[in-house]
C-alpha cells in the first residue's frame, strides 16, 4: 500500500486543520497529555473549534498522534 508520511512536528496551517477535521469533532484531535491541554484544562473547559484549531496549528503537538488518512476515512492515536 502506498502512502504518504506528513511529519505533525512541523505543524498544519489552519485550512490544513480545517480540511483534515472538516465535520467531525475538533476536541478529538486535541492531544490530551500536552501540557498547554492540561494546563488550560482543555478536559473540562474545552476551547471553540476556532481556538482549538488555532491552537493546534501554533502548537504542533497539541494534536493527537498518529492520524491515519484513507479517503475520507481518519482514525486518530
């Protein structure tokens, strides 16, 4: 199977998180053992997508690991 390896330590522009999101739930991809996730207490404060997505694009690793992309088909960690 072909594929194509993305490194996330370097980061996602915000449309990049946009698009990999699209419909489904932002909060899946938060990373929950960062330390900024725990810090703001993202678990019981979550942010808006808009922050989130913001967020995880200014903080790379803020976003959960490994993500696995087959068409339309994403599973997260």
């Amino acid at each position: 199977m072909a594929f194509e390896e993305i490194d996330l330590s370097k980061g996602l522009s915000v449309a990049e998180l946009e698009a990999l999101i699209g419909e489904r739930d932002y909060r899946h991809f938060l990373n929950t053992r960062n330390e900024l996730y725990r810090a703001r207490d993202m678990k019981h404060h979550p942010p808006s997508r808009y922050e989130a997505i913001n967020l995880m694009s200014e903080h790379p690793n803020l976003i959960k690991r490994p993500i696995f992309v087959n068409g339309d088909e994403v599973t997260i960690g």
